[in-house]
C-alpha cells in the first residue's frame, strides 16, 4: 500500500482525532491547506497510508520535532469537502484536498520510542524527504519496523 508523509501541528491532529472519537462517526476527514498535492491527484483513489510528521517549524515542543506518532488510512480523497451523517469533517481554512480515513494508528517502534523522519525515505530514493515536504505531500517508504500501540477505528458492536 502506498504511503505519504502529512506535515502538521501535534496539538491540531489530537484534538481533531479527539473529537472524531467523541463524535461517534465512522469516519474522520481532514484537509490539506498549504497547497493542491500533485503527488496524490496523479494516483488513482486506491487506500493509502497518511503518516502524520510533526513538522519543525511548527511543533513547539522539542520531544516532537520530526516525529510520526500517527498514521491515518486513507480510503478516499477528494477536491470537495466530504458530507454526510457518518463522517467527522474537521473544521479547516482555505483547504486545497480533502482525506476521508476509517483508521487512525498510533505508531512505536520496537524499542518504544517514537518514529521519526529517519525511520523514512522518499520513495524516489534520489530526492531528499525532508526537501521535498515543503513542495509537496511526500510518497514515502518506511525504513524501519513499527507497532500499532493503539488502533482507533469506528466498528458496530452488537
């Protein structure tokens, strides 16, 4: 399965992922603002895994600096946002494409500590990852082996 590097903010995503699971919806969808990704609009809409990297310039807290601890399944995506009874739509500006995801996964590696933007390559082994999130949402492999401490997801329970 295909997979991109998401650039953001760590306090934004867990309120977000928060009210998603106090909302009881099946899905959670969020956007992209700082510009239209052509690395995602050439894909077909196959699922994907979104990897939430704390960008630098945006995470005051040292501890997460360049750190993934999430990655969202993405099963759709689309230009216009999503609406609908059983979907979490979170509230964002001027948004560029929008993520529609059934799971969200906190992330470890073996040893416990959190994933980093080293565990990563860009899977055009010729372009430097952390270059080219600036200019685009980046497809990814992971370098590393990880494990899901905590899967969020909405099941029917009868």
């Amino acid at each position: 399965m295909k997979s991109y590097f998401y650039p953001t903010r760590p306090e934004w995503f867990d309120e977000e992922l928060e009210n998603w699971k106090n909302s009881g919806k099946k899905y959670f969808c969020f956007a992209f603002t700082s510009f239209t990704p052509q690395t995602i609009v050439e894909e077909n809409h196959s699922e994907f895994w979104m990897y939430l990297y704390y960008s630098d310039n945006r995470t005051p807290d040292e501890k997460l600096k360049r750190v993934v601890q999430y990655r969202a399944r993405v099963v759709d995506y689309s230009f216009d946002e999503y609406v609908g009874g059983n979907m979490y739509v979170a509230d964002q500006p001027d948004p560029k494409v929008w993520f529609k995801c059934e799971t969200v996964e906190e992330l470890r590696r073996n040893d416990g500590s959190f994933l980093t933007a080293d565990d990563f390559e860009h899977q055009n082994q010729d372009t430097t990852l952390l270059y080219s999130i600036r200019t685009s949402i980046a497809p990814v492999n992971r370098l590393n082996s990880a494990v899901t401490v905590q899967e969020i997801k909405h099941s029917l329970i009868d």
